[in-house]
C-alpha cells in the first residue's frame, strides 16, 4: 500500500509539479502541509465547476441584451449593417471587434447564428464609450431594466464594463484549469447575480434557487 508522501508524489507527478506548485507554495505559506494543497486543489476545481452554469446564464443574458440593444440601432441585421461596422474602432494590433464580427458573418447567415460565434470580449468591448451616443443613452435601461433609473448612464456603462472584464477573466481562468483561489470570489459571485438581475430579477431567482445553496457551501468551506 502506498504511504500518504507516495500518493502525493504520484498526485504531483500526474497534475504537473508546476501546476500543484502553486497550492503547495500557498499552503506552505501559511504552515500547512502538502495533503491541504490537494483539498484546495480539489476545492478550487469543484467552486470552477459550480460557477459554470451562473457563468453561462450570465453570458448569455449580457450578450442578448447588447444584440438587442443592437438591433435597435441598426436592424435585426446588424451584424452586417454598414453603419454598425463603421462604428467599430480598427486595430492594428490585438483584439479586433470588427474582425470578430467580419469572421462571424463569415460562418453564419443570420443574426441569431452570429451571436455566439462572437467572443465574450467584443460583448464586454460594446460598453466602450464610443457606444454611448449611438447605443446606451437611449437604450441602456431598455435593455437592463432593473439598472438605478437614477443613475447616470456614462457610470452605469462603465460598471458594466469594469464587471464584465472581471468575469471574462474569471470564466477564461476556469475554462484553462486555472487556480481561482486567489481571487475575491465572493465579489465575482456579486458580480455574477447583479449582471443577470439588471437584465431580468426572475431569471437571476431561477439563477439562483439552482446554483445559490452549491456555490456558496463551497465558499464558505474554503480549506484555507
């Protein structure tokens, strides 16, 4: 029978030295041993998993509220409306939006077959700025309708922006395998139920009477 050292050499082995290094340095910080890096290790996968579907419904709700705002403004064919393209900014470098949507019209016929060819980062990059003449000033509490009524649209625009970019890099961590445990979830898991309730309060209930009691046991038993 193997001793508890040689499991977790076989563990380590496995998973990639490199890879439990960064639980193992963690809890070696605080005084703990190698068995507590596996329970945070399984912790950290088994809270990336809970956070999928929330993940999922948010994306979701964020990026069909932006196509409707979209379509508002351009059409139900905007994806290839000529003046929503001339909106977009061109990139030298990095992410292009324009290069996204060109891509999607590319692969797909119809607006509703564009929509999740498009990355996260282009419905996160709509809350730019540059959209709020032609998008947000008339159709922000439109299409987010639970968002304070007395709140300055620039400032709302740029809450959703800074919140949406803490989830991409949050879903994009858990999409890789990446730890999580680092960050201030409880603030993500904020983030999470305040996007899906300005679109729709049922929905985030719905959200919630699925996901709620699973996701927060985990975050309160944080194995450090």
């Amino acid at each position: 029978m193997l001793s508890i050292q040689d499991k977790i050499i076989s563990i380590r082995k496995t998973l990639s030295a490199p890879r439990l290094g960064r639980y193992e340095d963690k809890v070696r910080a605080l005084g703990k041993d190698d068995l507590v890096a596996l329970d945070l290790y399984v912790w950290n996968a088994q809270l990336s998993g809970a956070l999928l579907a929330p993940l999922h419904i948010t994306e979701i709700a964020i990026r069909n509220a932006v196509a409707e705002a979209l379509s508002y403004t351009y059409g139900d064919r905007w994806p290839w409306s000529e003046g929503f393209l001339r909106s977009l900014p061109v990139i030298k470098s990095g992410y292009s939006a324009l290069t996204d949507v060109n891509k999607a019209c590319w692969k797909a016929e119809t607006t509703g077959k564009v929509i999740p060819e498009l990355n996260f980062v282009f419905w996160q990059a709509m809350f730019t700025k540059r959209h709020d003449k032609r998008l947000w000033r008339s159709y922000l509490l439109k299409v987010f309708p639970n968002l304070d009524q007395t709140q300055d649209i620039k400032d709302h625009r740029q809450s959703l922006y800074s919140d949406l970019g803490e989830i991409r890099m949050l879903r994009n961590r858990i999409a890789h395998h990446e730890p999580i445990f680092e960050r201030d979830l409880q603030a993500d898991w904020d983030r999470i139920v305040r996007l899906i309730e300005y679109r729709s309060r049922p929905t985030a209930d719905w959200m919630l009477d699925n996901s709620k009691s699973h996701v927060e046991t985990l975050l309160e038993n944080k194995p450090i």
